[in-house]
C-alpha cells in the first residue's frame, strides 16, 4: 500500500501553491464534494454526464442515417470528415477540457475562489485560442487532407463544402467544452450535461430540416447537416457563457483582468499532455483496421461491428470518470490525498464492473450484438470471435478510461499517457508479427484483448505507485 492511502490527517489541511496567500478562513465554505459518500456521489455525477454522452451518440446515429440517404457520395464525404470532428472533440472534451477541470477543482478544494475564477478565464483563453487554430489550418489543408484521405471528384467536393462549415465553427465547440468543463470543474454535472442534450435535440431538428427541406426549411443536402450541427453548437455555447455569468455560478466567468503565466501553466501541464490521448486513441484504431484489412474483407467487416461496441462503451466509463475528476481535485487541493485515491480507486471499479459486465454478457451471446448489423455469415462468425476474445477485456478497458480521468484531476497524467502508448506499441509490433506469420484470424483479435489488459494494467501500476500531492506553481 503506497505512503498516501495508509496514512490521512484526520481533517484535511488546505494546500496552496507557492506565492500564494491563504484565503480567509471565512472566504469560502468546504465544497459538499469533499465530504459526500464516495460511490452514491459517482454514481449521482455519473448520471446526467451519461444522458449527455447518450444525446451526442444518438446525434451521431441520427446525422449518419440523413447524410445516408443522400446517396453514396454524400455518405462517404461525411466519412473523410468525421475523424476531424471526433479528434476535435476528444481533445476540447477530455484532454484540455480535464486540464481545466483538474485546475478549477484543485483550486476549489483548497478555499481560493478567486484562483478558480482567474483559471476559468484563462482556460477559455485556451479554448479560443486553439478552436481559431484548428479553424485556420483545417480550413486551408481541408482539400489535400481528404484527398490525401481518398476523396476524389464529388466526394471530395462534398467533403471541403461540409468540412468547410464544420470547421468555420471549431471556435464554439472548443468554448462550449471549455465552458462544460469549468462547470463540471466546479461539481456542476448537471448544467452542463442539460445543454449537451439541448444541444443534441436542436442539432438533430436543425439538420434534419436543413438537410431535407422540412417545412419551411431550405433543402440543402449535406450542407444543411453542417449548419445544423454549427448552429446549435454556438447556442450551446452561449447558453453555457450565460451560465457562467450568473450570479449563482459556483465559480463565475470574469472577463477582465490581467493574465499571468502561472494559471496557463496550471492548465496546461495536464491539459498538454493529455492532447496526446485521443491521437493515441485515432492511431490504434488506424493501425487495428490496416491490419485487420490484410486478413481480408470478412475480418475486416467483423472488427468494425466489434470496435463499433468500443465506442458505444466509452460514454459509460467517460461519465464516471468525468464524475471523478471534480472530485479527485477537489480533495487533492484541500490535502487529502487518501479520499483522492479512494476515490480514483471506486470510479475505476464502478467503470470497469459496468464495461466488464457488457463485455462478458456479448462474448458469452455475441448474437445480441453481431445480428444488429450483419446477416452474413462470415461476417458474423468473425465478429463473434471478435467478441469472445475482446468481450471479457473491456473490463481492462474500462478501469483505463476512468483511471485517466482521475488521474487529470490529480494533476498526475504522465503514467495512463505511457500505458497508452504501450497498448499502441504492442498492437502495431505484434499485427505485424502475426501478419508475417500467417496467423489466424483469432490471434488478431486475441492481440486486441491483450492490448486492453496491457493499458489497464499499467495505467492501475502507474495509479497505484505514483505519490499525489499538491502541485507547486510559480508566481509566473
């Protein structure tokens, strides 16, 4: 047992950073997060982040089913675009955003209020800053990107007009998340997640309008899809300003002020790092598919029904861990470390009892799954074998993802990081051992379950023997 969960001073001491006056006893009350139940509180913030994740997939379903309808060529113009728009969220969502979180939350549970408003500013700083990035440079390498991707003629055409719009409002989907984040950051779950849900039901009414000519709607094609989806990003963004502008925000959005280097860096140093995450993510995915493809089209097939579950997985194990983080910070800011790692500890169990059990269930009646979208038999037979061998790993798979989160709010990111990398490695050196040695199919599939154990594995080592504590920071 490591050094912080055996020994707990039996009040926490507030932890500030160095420079730093500490705040009037009288400036701040505890947060409620740093006393509630550890498990019923995940479980009550884990709620409402599910309903949210939920309305974003369904989004995602329902865009798919009206860009399909257009024809072949609008489907896979929107193919060429959508791992932008997923790396574009993962990052503003999960990587940068838990950077603010981690930040807010930390400066919470240490009593400074006024820290936690200055870091909210200088976060949406951020968010701005990287959502005119990603504007600029997508919008001018969009054409040698999809064709660089395999778009040609009108597919590619379709792909830059689509992109194009998409991309035009990377500056609201950076804010919204950022704004998502400072209220999450602050324990709020709730508003944040009743504006993702409004966001989705206006996204899916917007573009489904747009896309076919209802009512008094212009019939656009895949272009109205994209301007549905801008519109209701910017009124979910600005929905959530509001939010953080009112009177009632646990931590209010101030918008005038100096900036200083010490609260970007504060950010940064868990937000930065973890940018890596979710092209680790893109890349395993890539290398999984390339080498799936050279054991042919019904392996191929049978891998995509399976990762599919992949995704439809991580909304459980990202709504738990997006619950801990808040509180891993909180508690980490006020210098209980003990309550930070039991709660760590409790996520990633809740996360991977809940992807385990799933997991298991479709290995054991992988039919319940695989007949959702194939009749084939090949193709079912080789995504049942998918399932058998990767089913019984989500439960690897699923302590990683919530691990990770509380490690953001902890501020100690580096090891989940490096366990990513070695489920990559590991995948990419060992498909290319089993393509040079003819293996079978299985074999595939069972080095994707090995992948999973591997990043559970190492992200619950890094967990468990790296010290947390307070992190120092500069007066800039």
């Amino acid at each position: 047992m490591t050094a912080e969960t055996s020994t707990a001073a039996p009040a926490p001491t507030p932890v500030f950073n160095a420079g730093q006056a500490a705040p009037k006893p009288s400036a701040m009350p505890p947060h409620p997060l740093l006393t509630a139940p550890v498990a019923q509180t995940l479980i009550k913030l884990a709620a409402p982040n599910l309903l949210g994740m939920a309305a974003t997939t369904a989004v995602s379903i329902a865009e798919t089913a009206y860009v399909g309808r257009l024809g072949p060529e609008p489907l896979a113009a929107s193919a060429l675009v959508l791992p932008f728009i997923m790396l574009m969220g993962m990052m503003s969502a999960g990587a940068m955003g838990g950077g603010i979180s981690s930040a807010v939350s930390r400066a919470l549970g240490a009593g400074d209020q006024a820290r936690a408003e200055q870091l909210a500013r200088h976060g949406v700083v951020i968010g701005l800053g990287m959502g005119l990035g990603f504007t600029i440079i997508l919008t001018l390498s969009a054409g040698a990107l999809f064709h660089l991707l395999g778009g040609r003629g009108e597919t590619l055409r379709l792909a830059v007009s689509y992109g194009g719009i998409v991309f035009l409002s990377a500056v609201f989907i950076w804010l919204s998340n950022m704004f998502a984040s400072v209220l999450r950051g602050s324990g709020d779950m709730i508003r944040p997640s009743a504006a993702m849900l409004g966001m989705a039901t206006l996204q899916v009414v917007l573009g489904g309008a747009l896309c076919f000519g209802w009512g008094p709607a212009p019939r656009l094609g895949i272009i109205g899809v994209g301007l549905g989806q801008a519109m209701a990003v910017i009124l979910g963004a600005t929905t959530m300003f509001l939010m953080l502008r009112s009177k009632g925000a646990r931590v209010r959005l101030t918008l005038s002020g100096p900036f200083r280097r010490e609260y970007f860096d504060d950010i940064l140093r868990v937000g930065g790092p973890a940018m890596l995450s979710p092209i680790q993510t893109v890349a395993t995915i890539l290398v999984l598919t390339a080498i799936a493809a050279r054991f042919g089209v019904e392996t191929l097939a049978g891998y995509g029904i399976g990762s599919r579950l992949e995704f439809l997985l991580v909304p459980i194990a990202f709504s738990v861990g997006v619950a801990s983080l808040p509180m891993v910070g909180l508690a980490i800011g006020a210098g209980d470390v003990a309550r930070a790692r039991r709660v760590a500890w409790t996520a990633g169990g809740l996360a991977a009892a809940g992807l385990g059990s799933l997991g298991i269930l479709l290995s054991l009646f992988p039919s319940l799954w695989v007949s959702i979208f194939t009749s084939d038999p090949g193709v079912r037979d080789a995504a049942a074998l998918y399932l058998r061998f990767a089913g019984p790993a989500f439960v690897f798979f699923g302590l990683s993802l919530a691990l990770y989160f509380s490690a953001q709010g902890a501020g100690k990111i580096g090891g989940p990081l490096l366990a990513g990398t070695l489920r990559l490695v590991v995948v990419a050196l060992g498909g290319w051992a089993l393509i040079a040695m003819s293996a079978p199919s299985w074999a595939l599939f069972g080095l994707v379950a090995i992948g999973m154990v591997i990043m559970g594995t190492v992200t619950a080592a890094f967990i468990w023997f790296t010290p947390w504590g307070p992190i120092k920071t500069g007066s800039g």
